[in-house]
C-alpha cells in the first residue's frame, strides 16, 4: 500500500471537502424546485429518509472502500477483487462517469461564471431580457468564461489534496453558508415571502406518486455525490483515526441543511415576484430557473431597493452558486487526476494537463451543442426526441449509469469484498462500530433492498429513456 498518498489534515477538512462536493447546483436550485413542485414537506419528509436509510450505507460503503486500499475507484474494485476483470470494469466505469458529468457539469459552471460577472457589472437588464441567455450561451464570451474555470481548477487542483482541495473547501464552504444565509435573510424580508414559505413546507400528499418518490431518491442520490467515484477517492485521502460513519453523518447533513435552506430562499423570491404563481408549472430545469426565472426576480427587486442593491444580490446568488459549483467540479474532476496519478503513474501536472486537455474538447463540444454548432446539437434521436451531445451525456451518465454505480458498489462491498471486511475498515477510527445497530443496519440494507432499489431505477430509466416505456409504472 501507498504510504506516501497524500491526506487531509484533519477531520474537519475532510468533511468540508466532502461536503463541497455534495453542496452543488443541485442543492441550490435543483432540490428547492422539486420540493416545491412535488409535495412541499411530504416531498421534504421522503427525501430526508432517502438520504438517512439508502444513501448514508452507500457513502460510507465509498469512503471504506477509498481508505481501505487507498485508491481511486480502478484501484480499489482492482485491489480487493483481486483485478477481476468485471470489477476493474466497475471501477472503470466509476472513473468515465464523473470524467463525462464534469464535462457537462462545467459548462453549466462556465454560463454561472458569465452570469456572475455581468451581475457585478450592472448588467441586471440584459440579463433578465428574454433573448439573453440564448445569446450568451451561444457567444464567444462563454470561451472566456471556459478559460477562467479551467484556471481556477487546474490552480486548486495542482496544489493536491492538502493545501488545494482541502483549503480551498475551507475558504469556500463557510463563505457559502454565509452568503446563504445572508441571502435567506434578505428575501425573507420581502412582501408575500410567507406564502412561499408556506408552500414550500406544508405537505400535499396527494401529490407523492411512485415517479416522484423516485425523482426524490436521484435528487438525494446525485445530491450526496454517490456513484461518481469521489467519496470513494476522498476516502482514499482519508487518515486511519478517523471515524468513517460520523463523518459520512455530517457530510449528509451538511449538504441536506444547504438544500432545505436553500428552499428558504428560493421559493419566497419566487413568491415574493409573483404572489400568483402556481409552483406546479415552474419549470423543471434548474438551468431555467437560474439563468432565466432568477434574473427577472432581481431586476424586478431594483423597484423597491434600488439599482445597486438589487444588482448586489444578484451578485452574491450568483457568487454563492458559483462557489458551490467550484467545490463539487473540483472533486468531480479530482477522480480521473488521482487515476492518472494512482494507475497511470503521472505526476499530479501530467495528470491535470492529459484531463484538462481531453476534458476541455469535451467541454468544448458540449458548450457548442446548443446551437453554435449542427453535428453536436442534434446527434441522435432517441426517446422521442433530437438530442444533442449535452443531452446524451446528461442523460447516459447521470441519469442511467449513476445509480448502476451504485448498485455496483452495494454488491461489491456486500458480496465480493465481504461484509466482514467492510466492517474492519468501519471499525477503524470508531470503537464502538462493530456489534453496533449501525453496523447491523449498514450490512444488511446494503445486501439486500439498497442494490434491489437501484436495479429497479435502473431498468426504469433505460425503458423510459430509451424506449419510451416505463416498466414499473413511475
Ligand atoms: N452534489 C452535486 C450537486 O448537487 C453534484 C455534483 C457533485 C456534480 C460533483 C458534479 C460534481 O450539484
């Protein structure tokens, strides 16, 4: 085993970094969004169980497995399975996923970064105009924008996982529970705020059918980071003295507490700009609700509060998104260095200039299919539809093969590594672990209904995706 890896340097910083990770876009609009749309607190109570009975066993299964054999996913499916060729495959898989997710996930970063700055720069009109984000997304500026990520990554990422991931999680993750709650404060003061407070908590359970709870369990799924082979590669930063499952806790909390706060800010600006508005027609797309709905809110603020004060909470939304988006891109893109690094034996700048090179023409082609350029924005049609290469790539990866990776991991972790040696890895750090419930329900949901549920998604999401069927009815 490798005992120069490189480590965090203490348990705080490791749950910060984790925790950066997991608090993304997903959390800052996705989830408000979703809740509101589907239930309020019904919607609230079931992701929260998602989160505590199926997603908590799935971290910390990532995190033993990354201590364990201090490796990113090739590695360690490699080393524990003794380099079966179908477990090197998973661990393959689990290194192409978030490779392919960081790709889209970037450009969704590059357009936050363009907002950011012609927020700062008094741009609110042109922002809230209805032809602008068309337009931006399809300029040369956003190969600016593309450039100014790239640097902020490649900085963060070259200094490893000490003094770049782990300080750079310190610096941004306080700043954004800060500018969170500053923001949360401020619209809370706003005309009507109530009235979206109150839809989003109060439950309707008539509107839970089975494609919203499942809807709830991706959402909470792709919330904590699972399947994308980053909890499992910070496992492997990860120091023997500490304590695998309260830090697994904390991570889900954190990021479940950003998500719900969130809602606090998010549906009262909604409310607040239009006291009529029927949330059940929101758009499901986050990407709408940032850079098309969000901009409008704003410049209808300056009525009441004035120019500069609406353009500087803009700025700060825009700021906080961008921060969430840094830590959890920063991660995503940790997982192909650290394979370079770990299988290919690259130095840490090898590696972030082979990923950056092949991840930034992806990135690229990605950025180009929204119009700028025919092959990549229509390529192929399936499930009822011309899609583009953004599309392709959003729904393979995150939509059909995250929760296989799960999956995977469940059954390796329950069948091939063996649950008495996941145990051992727990017990590390943690005492009082074995013979404890944790450990009973932990072993036993991850070999049993865990892997059942993550099939079943599975299989559903093939059908309706690519067949235009659904099997299980949801
Ligand atoms: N948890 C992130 C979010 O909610 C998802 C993510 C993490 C995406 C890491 C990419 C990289 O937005």
């Amino acid at each position: 085993m490798n005992d120069n890896r490189e480590q965090f340097s203490s348990k705080l910083g490791f749950i910060l970094a984790a925790a950066g990770s997991a608090v993304g876009i997903g959390n800052l609009v996705g989830f408000p969004v979703n809740a509101a749309k589907n239930g309020g607190g019904a919607f609230l109570v079931i992701y929260a169980i998602f989160v505590i009975l199926i997603c908590l066993p799935v971290m910390v299964a990532e995190f033993a497995m990354g201590r364990h054999t201090k490796k990113g996913p090739v590695g360690a499916f490699g080393t524990l399975s003794g380099q079966q060729p179908f477990w090197r495959g998973a661990g393959l898989i689990g290194v192409i996923t978030p490779f392919m997710i960081g790709v889209f996930y970037t450009v969704i970063s590059v357009w936050i970064l363009g907002y950011l700055i012609m927020a700062a720069v008094g741009e609110l009109e042109y922002l809230a105009s209805p032809d602008s984000f068309g337009q931006y997304i399809n300029s040369p500026y956003i190969f600016a924008a593309m450039l100014g990520v790239a640097a902020i990554i490649y900085l963060i990422l070259k200094l490893g996982v000490q003094d770049g991931i782990e300080k750079a999680s310190k610096i941004l993750m306080p700043a954004l529970f800060v500018m969170l709650l500053a923001l949360v404060g401020f619209v809370l003061t706003l005309d009507n705020a109530s009235a979206g407070i109150s839809f989003y908590i109060i439950p309707q359970f008539d509107k839970i059918t089975a494609s919203v709870v499942n809807g709830a369990l991706s959402q909470a799924f792709f919330s904590l980071s699972l399947g994308m082979g980053i909890l499992l590669t910070y496992g492997s930063y990860l120091s023997r003295k500490t304590n695998i499952v309260s830090s697994a806790k904390m991570v889900a909390l954190t990021d479940t507490s950003v998500a719900f706060i969130a809602g606090l800010m998010i549906l009262p600006a909604i409310f607040s700009f239009n006291p009529d508005v029927n949330p059940s027609e929101l758009s499901d797309s986050s990407v709408s609700l940032i850079f098309v709905l969000l901009p409008k809110i704003f410049l209808a603020l300056q009525t009441s509060i004035g120019f500069f004060a609406a353009s500087a909470i803009a700025t700060l939304f825009f700021l906080l998104v961008f921060f969430a988006a840094i830590t959890s891109l920063v991660s995503i893109i940790e997982v192909p260095v650290a394979y370079l690094i770990d299988e290919k034996n690259k130095t840490r700048k090898q590696a972030l200039t082979r990923v950056g090179a092949i991840g930034g023409g992806l990135t690229v082609a990605c950025a180009l299919s929204f119009g700028m350029v025919a092959f990549f924005t229509e390529m192929v049609t399936y499930g009822g539809g011309m899609k583009s290469f953004f599309d392709i790539i959003y729904d393979l990866f995150y939509d059909t093969i995250l929760p296989l990776n799960g999956l995977l991991v469940c059954l390796f972790v329950s069948y091939r590594w063996k649950r008495h040696e996941l145990n051992k890895e727990l017990s590390v750090g943690n005492d009082e672990f074995e013979g404890s419930l944790m450990q009973k329900y932990i072993n036993f949901s991850l070999s049993t209904f865990i892997p059942v549920i993550l099939l079943a998604i599975f299989i559903n999401t093939v059908a309706q995706k690519y067949f235009s069927s659904s099997l299980f009815g949801f």
